[in-house]
RNA sequence: GCCGGCUUAGCUCAGCUGGUAGAGCACCUGAUUUGUAAUCAGGGGGUCGGGGGUUCGAGUCCCUCAGCCGGCACCA
C-alpha cells in the first residue's frame, strides 16, 4: 500500500501500483475528467504514472495555470508528430510551450511554408481524434543515442549526449511516434482538444547560436476552448491596430524611407509630441539636480580606442574621413566617454560630487538590418542619457533617488509598473569584488525600495558593473528595454577620471550611466503604441479642432482658434463645407482629443460645444469662450507642471 | 547578418493557369449651408520597388540588388 498526502492536509491510501488518475478518480469523477497532470512530492507527473511509494500530491486541473503550458506542450508533440507523418526525412528538434503557446523546430531542406499549415493542422486533428495514449518510458542513455541515430534524428541524439550524466533518459511516446522529452503529458493526445492554430514560420538557429545549422520553427497558438482561441486572435488583430508604425502613417507623425535605413523623419506632429517629451524630461532633470552638456557628434578614432568601444564595437560604428586627411572620425555611438571630458576640464573636488551630468545625446549605431524595426530599434537615436560621477558611498544614494525619479516619470506617461530585471556580476569582469559587493548592493536596495517587481539576471551584468534595467511591452507583447541604470568603475579609470578627496589624494570617481526614456524614438513607440495613438491632452500632438457646422460661424471659429492658439494651446480650424457628421468623424477617427464645435448658436453666444475623444461619460460641455479656454489650458499642463 | 515571406495610385488592397492595369478611401472641381462618427455628381492620378533575362508578348515566370514584414542572432 501507498500513502498519499493531499495538499489540504487529508491522506489517502491506495494499492501499490496506483497513479495519480486513480487518486483523482477515487475523489470525485469531476476532478478525474478535469486533471492534467499531478505534482508528486512537488515533481511533475504524468497522471497515468504509477506512484513510486508514499509522496505528497496535488491534482493539476484544467483550471490551473499549469495546464495550458502541458496542452501547449502535447500540441508541438502532435505538430512534430504531424510533420514528420508528412515530410519524410524532417528531423524533429526541440519543441517547447511559450507564452501563449508553442512551437517546434525542425530540420529539414525545403522550407516550410504558410501553405503547409493546413495540411499539418489537418493531420494534427486526426492524431487528437485517434485519441493516442501518451507513455512514458524510461531508456538507458547508450541505447537512446543509437536509437535516434538509427532513426537519422542526429539532433536528439546530440541533445541525450549533452544531457548530464545522472539525468534519467525518457522518452514519450504516442502511437508510433517518439520523443526525448521531460514531460509531463495528458494522458492521451485526445485530452489536447482542436483549440490549437499554427501561425508562423521562422528561422532560428540550432541551440540559439548563430554559428550552427538554421533550422526551420513552426509556431502555433493553443488554448483550453475554441472560445479562448477566438479571443486570442482577436487580441492580435486588436494589437495590430496600435501598432506604431501604422499609427505613426496614419496620424503623420514620422516616416522611414530606404536612403536613410533605421533614422526617423519627424513630420510636424511628431516632432511636436518629440519636443514636448524632451521638454518634459528636460524640466525633470533640471527639477532633479542635473547639468544639461552638449558633446560633439565626431570624435576621432583614437579617442575610441582609448574608450575602449573602438575594439569592442568597431562593426557597429559609423565612420567618416575627409580625403586629403589621415584622420578617421567616427560618429559617436555613445555618450559616456564624451562626458568624462568634461568632468575632466578643470578640478574636480570631492565637493563637486555628486556630478550629475545629464544629455539629449544624439548616437548613431550601424544594427543589424534584421534588427530595425520602427521607432522600437533604429541607427540613429537620442538617448536621455546622464552620467552621474560620484563616490562608491553615494551609489545607494544616487540609484535610489534615479529610481523615484523613473517611476515618477513613467506614472506621468501612463506606465504604472515597469518591469526591472537585475544583472550582477558576469565571469569576466574588472574592479575588486568589495566594491562590486558594494554595487550590487546598493542596486537591490533601490530597487526594493522603489516598490517595483524585479527579476533578477545572474551574469547578466556589463564587465564594467551590475545594472538595472527596465522593460515595458509594445502592443503585442514584444518587450523593450528603455531606462537602465549601471554602475562603472572601468571608464573613469580607462580615461583617468580624478577628484581630489578630502584627504586632499586624487581619487577614482564611480560612473553611473542612467537614462529613464532610454531613447526618445524608442519611447515615442511604445508611448504611441500604450495608448493606441490616443495620447492625453498635455502630450497629443493636434489638441483641438475648431469644426464649423456652417459658414455663418467662419468669423467666430477663427476667432476663437487664434484665442487658443494664443493661449498655447495646439489648435487647428476646419472651416470646410462638409456636414458637421463628417467633421467629428474625420477628426475623431485622427485622434485629436477635442473638437470644438461652432455653429450660429456659439457664435451668438461667445460659446464653445467641446466634444472630447473617448467613450468616456465626458462627452460634450458647452462653455463660454474663456471659461473653455482656461481649462482647456490648465488640461494641457504636463503632469509635472501641473503638480507645480 | 541568417531563414522565410512581401513590394501594384497618397493610403488599404484586388488582379485566375503570361495577352499589355482595377476598387474603396484620400485628392481636385461643381452642387449642397448642413447641429455631433462618412451629402451627391464629375475628374485627375500608376515606367506594377530597381536592374537583367525567358517569351511574339511579363504586374504575372526566372536571376539579381534594395527595402519592408515575421522570427532567429545581435543590442555598449
């Protein structure tokens, strides 16, 4: 007999031989019919896996979280099975459950294409319909590297050999068809259900290094229901709509073209909503102890090679020569060096520290052309970069302050909780592992304190000190990095950074590189992107429209367009002979916050009927024309100004 | 950079197995003076991404270059 221990605590005693279905069947048939898989003594198992002895266990329902990664798991086992029953010769790879779903690599000489999807979805429904029992087998190491190597699976018996010594081999199997795999599965392929979709093709490399064999990766969807597939698409075809590129065309904001590959055109709009984000940080800076520096955009090579980013990063750089000179310039892919030479004019005392240095710095990168996309990655930026000089005992300090200061600026862009992710000291690194202690210390403390989740990256840092960075998602759920903040004790002594102590010795300042946009074409993106173009008054490019409804009120709307204007505020008029139907649609649909409509009755009245932008209950006031103004002004104050 | 796909009017897209370009919106003109998400009529507009090839004939097929899109890799 076996004892089990429930999580409430009750225990149950079963037949040697027994597995989790049984226990679940003993309990009720409900939870029997609604059981994945089951956690034994907190391992994965597969529900009909005979118990091992006594253990404490957890029935994992349908309802659970876990689920869906299992159901997502068994659909790339049926995907690969599916592929391989119709593309002989295809050889299966790894295939893992991702957020919201799956997918599978393969190799295989001809690519694969959309077209196929409906073949393979076709023959994964008829693997699920057969209803396949998923088993589990256990093998001997040796004897599962000659079985897939007979099989010509050279890629699965390249993964047994690379699995640790102690590691158990098993391998699952559903009808004819076998896998290496952890597990854990359904008990059968019929448990998946049909709420499965493939999506995509795509190349990506063997074990993610680009150096080895392309493969070829099918990505699906999978979820519970049909009902929450449905919803899935929807939620993309949604997404898709916020996207920043398209939304950029379509309100005018900004444009690419190929002569100029991954560097933006601001058209008037968006290069308002770009001056008034810069003006905003700008005023945050000043408001936040910052010195705002302009650096040159040229330096010469050798100023790189001393940085040491000549080295390092020479295939990114752009670089410029002048013929009848031997100099090679090279555009400025950074900031921070550039910075050091002006802490470096004069003295420094340890009373100037701490130095906080702060630039709308203009970089260049050559990325990679796969890399480019839209506002979110591109080779010519502005960084909201500073460079706070300061000593191993302000760093807590300094970091703590930087992280209020971020969070405050993101409440007032609407992004309530950025992500942090923590790297601390990678293998290869310089400084003393006191000082690093010190960093790394003082970096979690700030970012406890600022009340923000953080994932922590081990090794992740730079050579040169740990870091923060902070992370918020576009539309579809890419994430992007936009501030950071790290720590260097390299470049201050690479470029001989000094300030003289109060023991009057000279000293090594500390360098904390931090921006909180991160690039302002970046953040412009995913700021676009978080409110679906609908941006709120203070930074909405095109405030107010002033619509006519006839040409009686043509005087009045000019009049009252040149009292907005004059007051600040960002207003057109449309004076057009169209219906007033078509005016508030025409607006509405670009986005613009408020129409301000006129008719004879307004301009008898010296009033305003202000339409706002949104489903809100908020939707028509009618004011007096000054009364309307005032608070249209006081709505257009940026958050900080209006905190003032 | 790598794998795959795409590139037709200002925008969004249609053009079957090759026979010499089409829609909606936008734009222009005219009529209409209208009260909160599309008034009607007429008109103009494309060397079908660039280059080369096959063919009697190429937007359609082939080669090549570029850009874009989706991933991968990269991201100081």
């Amino acid at each position: 007999m076996i004892n089990l221990t429930l999580p409430d605590g009750s225990k149950r005693e079963l037949a040697d031989g027994a597995t989790p279905f049984d226990l679940a069947s003993g309990i009720s048939k409900s939870l029997a019919k609604a059981a994945v898989i089951a956690k034994v003594d907190g391992e994965d198992w597969d529900l009909m896996r005979p118990f091992e002895g006594d253990a404490e266990v957890a029935i994992i329902t349908r309802k659970d979280e876990e689920a869906l990664e299992v159901i997502r798991h068994d659909t790339a086992h049926i995907l690969a099975q599916a592929v391989q029953d119709l593309f002989p010769g295809t050889q299966v790879t790894i295939g893992p459950a991702i957020e919201d779903g799956f997918y599978y690599d393969f190799a295989r000489n001809e690519p694969f294409s959309t077209e196929d999807f409906e073949a393979i979805e076709k023959r994964m429904a008829e693997i699920v319909d057969a209803d396949l029992p998923f088993q589990r087998e256990v093998w001997d190491r040796n004897e599962a590297i000659a079985k897939f190597k007979a099989m010509g699976e050279q890629y699965k018996a390249e993964l047994i050999e690379d699995l640790p010594e102690d590691e158990t081999i098993t391998i699952y199997r559903q009808g004819e068809w076998m896998d290496l795999c952890r597990g854990p599965h359904l008990p059968s392929t019929g448990k998946i259900g049909k709420a499965f979709k493939l999506m995509k093709v795509a190349g990506a490399y063997w074990r993610g290094d680009h150096r080895n064999a392309q493969l070829q990766r099918i990505y699906g969807t999978a979820w519970l229901d049909e009902k929450q597939l449905k919803a899935h698409l929807h939620r993309i075809e949604e997404a898709e709509k916020r996207d920043h590129r398209r939304l950029g065309k379509q309100m005018e904001l900004f444009h690419f073209q190929e002569e100029a590959q991954g560097q933006v055109f601001w058209h008037p709009a968006g290069w308002t909503l770009y001056r008034t984000v810069e003006n905003y940080m700008r005023r945050r800076l000043e408001d936040n102890g910052y010195v705002e520096i302009k650096t040159p955009q040229l330096m010469d090579r050798k100023f790189w090679e001393a940085s040491g980013h000549w080295d390092k990063y020479r295939e990114n750089m752009f670089i410029s020569s002048i013929d009848e000179e031997e100099k090679v310039l090279a555009v400025k892919p950074m900031n921070c060096p550039c910075h050091v030479q002006v802490f470096n004019q004069g003295q420094k005392s340890y009373r100037d520290l701490p130095l906080r240095m702060a630039e709308f710095g203009s970089c260049h990168r050559y990325e990679p052309s796969g890399s480019l996309h839209g506002l979110m990655r591109v080779r010519g930026f502005v960084q909201d970069d500073a460079h706070i000089f300061c000593t191993v005992d302000q760093i807590t300090e300094e970091v703590t302050a930087f992280c209020e200061l971020l969070k405050s600026v993101y409440e007032d862009f609407g992004f309530e909780e950025p992500r942090i992710k923590f790297s601390d000291r990678p293998e290869q690194r310089v400084g003393s592992d006191e000082v690093w202690d010190k960093a790394e210390a003082a970096l979690v403390a700030a970012a406890e304190a600022s009340g923000l989740d953080y994932e922590h990256n081990p090794g992740d840092g730079a050579f040169y000190g740990p870091k923060l960075d902070f992370v918020v998602r576009d539309a579809i759920g890419r994430e992007w990095q936009t501030g950071t903040i790290q720590c260097d004790f390299n470049l201050p002594e690479r470029l001989d950074a000094v300030y003289v102590g109060e023991d009057a010795d000279k000293h090594r300042p500390v360098m904390l590189h931090r921006a909180i946009l991160g690039s302002l074409e970046r953040f412009l993106g995913v700021l676009i992107e978080n409110y679906a173009g609908k941006l709120p008054f203070w930074l909405a490019p095109r405030q107010i429209v002033v619509a006519t409804i006839t040409s009686d009120a043509d005087d009045y709307a000019q009049e009252v367009k040149d009292k907005m204007a004059a007051a600040g505020l960002r207003v057109d008029v449309d004076l057009r002979n169209e219906k007033i139907n078509y005016k508030v649609r025409e607006h509405s649909v670009g986005k613009i916050p408020v129409i301000a409509v006129v008719g004879r009755k307004e301009a008898e009245e010296g009033a305003v009927a202000l339409r706002f932008l949104g489903d809100g209950n908020r939707t028509q006031e009618v004011l007096p024309l000054d009364q309307a103004i005032d608070q249209l002004k006081a709505e257009s104050l940026a958050p900080d100004l209006k905190r003032a």
